[in-house]
C-alpha cells in the first residue's frame, strides 16, 4: 500500500506498554536548516525495554505523518529517529503477539508495521536512524526504513530473531536488507545469525556488513549523529549500496542458501523457509508487492504453533529462568573471593579461564604431576591468546587472566579457596578419594563441588564430615558457549551451599537448573535415552542409515550418531553404562557401539567441508550385522519410540523429584541439548504430538501454554 492508502487500524493485543512517540526540532549545523527528531521512549527505565506494539505503532504513524505534511511544507529538511538511552527498539511487543488469535488481528499488525515504517522512505526529506542502543526486530527494520543509519560505537545488540522465534521479519525487512547489505549480508543477517543461537551484531560488524554507514563515539553520540546529518544533507558525505545483483547470480545464492537450510533442517522449521522466499522474491518485486509478501507471511506464522511454541522457550529462558526454581535466598550465599579447581585438563581449563573472565578472582588449580601441571598452563594460554587474536578480550584482559592462574601439584594451594570444583576423571572412586583430601585442607565453610555428569554425588560426598557443603556444578562442553548449568543437589546439602552455587553460575553468566541428585540429572538422562532408543534399534536390525536421519522432522542440530561423535564414544558408553546399572533396560547396553570403540572408529566421517561429519558412516553398519529382521523399525516407527521413550523419562522424573516443574526440563532441553526452540521444549511438544496424554495419561502444560488455542 502507499503512504496516502487508508491507513489499517490499530489491532488490540491486549495490555500494552506503550512506546510513545516525541517530536523536537534540532537545528542543523551551518543554518542547513531544522531537523525533526523523533525519540521512542516508553517511560520506563533500562529494565523494561522499549517494545513496538499497536498503540505504540499507531501514535509513532500519526508522528510521522505529521512530518510528512511539515516536510512538504517547507518546515523541516530531514526526519531522524532515535530512543531513549541504550535502546532504539527491541522489536515488536512479544507478548501482545502470543495473544494474537484471530486472522485479522494478525494481519492488522502486520499491516500497522508497514503502514508506519514506510513513511520512513516516502517522507519527501532524507530520513536517518540514531542507533544509539539495542536494535532487534521490528526495532531494526525501523532504521532499515530510514535513508541513512548512524550507530553508537558501545552497541552491541544489532539483529533480525524473527527466523529464531518462527517469524519473518515481516515490516520490511526481507525487501530492504537486500537492497542496504546485499544479498550474501541479508542472507547472513535473516538465517544465519538467528539460526546460530540467535547471534547479534555490534557497531563495528554492522559498519563492515553495510547495515550502518557509520560508526561514532558514545559519548556524544547524538550530537555527531546530527552533525553527521548535516554533513549528508550538504553533499560533503555521501553513502554508496552494494545494488541488486544480476537474476542468476541471485537465484544462485538462493539456491545455495536452501540446500544450508536443508542440510540443517530438513524442512523441520516453516519460518526460515518463509523467510527464504520473500528474499528469493525480492529482486524482482516492488514494494508494494513485497510487503503484501510479507504481510501474508507473517499473518500465517503469527497464527502458528511454531512460534508459541518458539515464544515460550524464549521467555522461559530469558525471563523465567532469572528466578531459577527451588534456590535459595540469595542472601544466603558465601562470598567467592577465590576458586579453587582439581585437574587442569580440557575441562578443567575451560572452567579456569571461565571463571577468572567473568568472577574476576584468583584461580588456583591442582594437576597430580609436573607433565600434567604443565599440560594445563599450556591449555590455559592457548584459549586466552585465542580469546585475544579474535578480538573477543584485550590484550591487558589476557594478561590479567594468565596472571590470576595458578597451576601448581600441592594441593595445599586450594587452601584458601572459598569454593572448590573437582573436574577429574568420571570414577566414582576417585572423586571420592579427591573429597576426602579436600576435607582436610579447606576451610569448614568452603563450598566443594563436583563437576560429574552422571555420578551419584550423594554416594561421592558420604563419607565426608561435612557432607551438606558439597553440591554439583554441571557444566557442559564447550564451557564458554553452553548457558547451562545443573546445579544439584543432595539431600544432605545445605541451603548456603547451594544458593553459593547458584550465585556463582549466575555470576558466570549462565542459566541455573536445580535438580535432585538422580541418575544423570536432566540433559544426560534425556540425551541417553534418546541414544539408547537407537541404539536399541539399530541392534534390533534397523539399518544405521535409517536411524541416523530418523529424528529429522524434529529439526534436532544433528543427527544421533553425529551427536555420540561429538560428545565422545567412550565418554557417551561411560554415561550410557552408569545409567544403565542405575535404571535398568531403558538404557540398554550396545554390543556394537562397544565393539566400535573398541576398534578406535569414527561414527561419522572426517569433516570435508562439506558436511559429511554430520551423517553417519554406513560402514560400520558392519559392527551391528545385517539389517533387517521382524524388529526392525522404519524412520517413523523409530521416531515414535524415540519420543515415547523420552515422554516416558519426562514423567518418571517428574514423579521422582529430578525438577519440581516441567518447565525445567524445557530449560534444561533448550539450552543443554539443543532441543530446537520452535518444537517450544519437549513438554510443550509432548503435549501438541498427543504422547503425554496417551502415555502419561495427562497434559504437561494447560492448553495454549505453547500451541494455539483450539476452539
């Protein structure tokens, strides 16, 4: 639609807290003339982001049409938007959205969108984004409607989620980006980052992609931003676009962009696709054609399961998860002055540098020898000279972390640590040994920890004298990037252990479950049980090759043989022996996965380039015999006995105790395995697909929790 087209009304979405719209006029630089700036505020300090809902959008289009009739008139000579400090706009209100449930209050938001931002371009004056804070979403499509983008050189938080969530972003921004970055860059910036754990972008990446045209200090930002303006208007700097490149070059890149999209998700998640084919449209369509594209696409997935389903795992891990269930006053928490670590292999490492990057405190760790001593300095120094040539630290920061370090073979130098974490070999029996030395030279009130990732820590910490300090830390791997950590507990811990180590995983910058001391707490119960089901299917004489893409409707990151490669085969049959012994023949031992170990095989190949390292090796369908057989299962019988077996895992730890709530085993799923987030975690997904109430013979989640209402 044009600017002058009847304009669609504000849809209702519920409660809103409205982003206002406030106008004043600058006065250029070297009498270039008055420049109306718009600022979006919500009146609401820096804990409440400012969001884009109806109301919100509705008062921002009459501001700008306002402008839009002072323009013509001669008043002004350029329109600018900003917002109120360290935000520009976090996208759409996420939350009035959810609550969408008809087909024209979803296609009235879509449209509301268009009709505001696209006055952005018809203004009949130049018009210029401020980034002067976090732009996402709807809140970026805005500076993409803009002339010109200047950004603040502190911001971090530049990105396009929708495809993340289950949307598109659909205000604009598959039309425009390519148009602005090029077609490599809005491909990079619409799929990839979102699909990479939803990665944003910062001042100096978003000035290399071409999403800004320039950069400029914190410090007086806004009054660069006008002079730069200034600058723009008088001629003296001028800003070039990459332009549309040729029609088969474009449809090669749309193409190579969907055989990625195949190869990660085999058609499991509707949103990138969509996505995908507005871009695709996109070259050769007007505006008007496209938004209508991309109002019909938005309509549709406002209206889907996928993105409540992708709504509720957002806020349950954003949100929700700030007040992890079950811990303890806050207060009750030791300070952490210092972090001792047992072993200074990769683990243990990975742990050091996390902890000395984001506690800022000494670290001292305990190797048995020189060779291993030594072996973990070596470690340590290659992560943070990494850290430091990828631009991620400083090079004082590095210095600072190498510097607070300590790698010595006396275990009195964790004499002083205010909390101990033991990473050494999972054996029962030497943990228990490294406690039992512990004891005795710590202080009465240190917390011990146990980075175990199966081990009973109840039966780890019996013996001790003061078994209520010690607690587990479960950390995955890599420790940097996995946001989870499993903080367990026994039934002899005490509260101001474990509220010490709910601190600590916060103070890391990591989302905290609480679990019961259970076999395999919840990531590893759940991912093994997974593997058992193929594993069992594949001994049962399901071909290797059928079970390896069976699991693919659910969009998992990758297939289950690829999953045991990563984690390690021997580590995977350790985890896989232990909970067998403890839970019996729903994690059935594998003879063939043995014999493969065994032999020092690879499950999957050698990574080429090309991805083969992400499907499995059809030659070790040797080790498992031939296939076939009265037991053999096809894709979809191994698919719902794989889902069944995890429904059933879900209500026996529930009914144990693992969690209180079902929402924390979706925390648990999303951020420690992966689980995708348009599936909204695996309650959720149970309760859609019909398996907790046919097997468990109840709901996890009350309707419409993450699905659409039905009528």
């Amino acid at each position: 639609m044009s600017a002058t087209a009847p304009q669609p009304a504000a849809p209702s979405t519920g409660a809103e807290r409205v982003t206002h719209a406030l106008v004043r006029d600058v006065v250029l630089p070297d009498a270039a003339g008055v420049l109306a700036l718009v600022t979006l505020d919500n009146g609401l300090d820096h804990t409440r982001p400012t969001t884009l809902g109806p109301a919100g959008l509705a008062e921002l289009r009459a501001v700008l049409t306002a402008q839009q009739a002072r323009a013509a008139a001669g008043e002004i000579v350029a329109v600018a938007v900003t917002g109120k400090p360290w935000f520009l706009a976090a996208g759409a209100d996420l939350r009035g959205v959810g609550r969408i449930a008809t087909h024209e209050a979803a296609r009235g938001i879509a449209e509301l969108g268009h009709a505001t931002f696209r006055l952005l371009g018809e203004m009949g004056v130049p018009t210029f984004a401020y980034i002067n804070g976090v732009a996402l979403g709807g809140g970026l499509e805005l500076a993409l409607s803009c002339d010109h983008r200047t950004v603040s050189a502190d911001v971090t938080a530049m990105a396009l989620p929708e495809a993340h969530l289950g949307l598109v972003p659909g205000w604009g921004g598959c039309y425009l980006l390519p148009r602005i970055v090029g077609l490599p860059g809005a491909l990079e910036l619409i799929l990839t980052r979102p699909l990479a754990n939803n990665r944003m972008t910062d001042a100096s990446g978003a000035l290399e992609l071409g999403l800004v045209d320039v950069v400029l200090d914190t410090a007086d930002f806004l009054e660069r931003s006008v002079a730069w303006t200034a600058e723009v208007l008088a001629g003296r700097v001028t800003v070039t676009r990459p332009g549309l490149a040729a029609p088969d070059e474009w449809d090669d890149e749309i193409a190579a962009a969907r055989d990625r999209l195949d190869r990660r998700l085999h058609g499991a998640k509707r949103a990138p696709y969509r996505a995908l084919d507005l871009l695709a449209a996109a070259r050769g369509a007007d505006r008007d054609t496209a938004y209508a594209a991309e109002d019909e696409a938005l309509t549709d997935l406002i209206l889907s399961d996928e993105l409540r389903a992708g709504l509720y795992a957002f806020d349950l891990v954003t949100r929700k998860a700030r007040n992890p269930v079950g811990a303890p006053a806050q207060e009750l928490a030791r300070p952490v002055r210092s972090v001792g670590i047992v072993g200074a292999g990769l683990m243990a490492g990975q742990l050091a540098v996390l902890v000395a990057r984001r506690l800022r405190v000494p670290v001292m760790m305990r190797e048995i020898d020189d060779d291993r001593a030594a072996a973990g300095r070596t470690g340590i120094r290659t992560q943070v000279e990494s850290l430091a040539r990828k631009g991620r630290i400083s090079a004082a920061e590095a210095n600072r972390i190498l510097g607070s370090v300590t790698v010595s073979t006396d275990l009195a130098t964790l004499a002083g640590a205010d909390l101990v974490i033991e990473a050494v070999t999972e054996v029962l029996a030497l943990k228990q040994r490294v406690f039992a030395e512990l004891e005795d030279v710590i202080a009465p009130d240190a917390v011990l920890a146990t980075n175990t990732s199966a081990l009973s820590v109840t039966t780890m910490s019996a013996h001790l004298r003061h078994p209520g300090r010690v607690v587990g830390l479960h950390f995955f791997n890599p420790v940097a990037q996995m946001p989870l950590i499993e903080v367990v507990r026994t039934q002899l811990s005490d509260d101001a252990s474990v509220a010490t180590a709910f601190a600590t995983a916060t103070a890391l910058g990591k989302t905290a479950v609480g679990v019961a001391d259970r076999p395999g707490f919840v990531v590893n119960r759940m991912l093994l049980r997974m593997l058992a089901e193929v594993a069992r299917a594949v001994e049962n004489g399901t071909p290797v090759q059928v079970a390896d893409v069976a699991l693919r409707p659910l969009g998992l990151p990758m297939g289950p043989f690829a999953l045991i490669q990563l984690v390690g085969l021997p580590v995977a049959l350790h985890v896989l022996r232990s909970l067998h012994e403890d839970l019996g023949e729903r994690y059935p031992l594998s003879p063939g996965l043995e014999r493969l170990a065994a032999q020092g095989r690879r499950v999957v190949p050698e990574p080429d380039g090309h991805g083969a390292e992400l499907d499995v090796d059809p030659a070790i369908q040797s080790v498992f015999g031939e296939p076939g057989g009265a037991d053999a299962l096809d894709e979809a019988g191994l698919l719902d006995a794989v889902v069944a077996g995890l429904c059933e895992e879900v209500g026996l730890m529930l009914a144990e105790g693992v969690v209180a709530e079902p929402e924390q085993i979706d925390v648990c799923m999303v951020l420690g395995a992966g689980w995708p987030i348009h599936l909204g975690g695996i309650t959720p997904y149970l309760d859609r697909a019909g398996y907790s109430q046919r097997l468990l013979g109840r709901r996890l989640q009350p309707p419409g929790v993450a699905d659409v209402p039905r009528t």
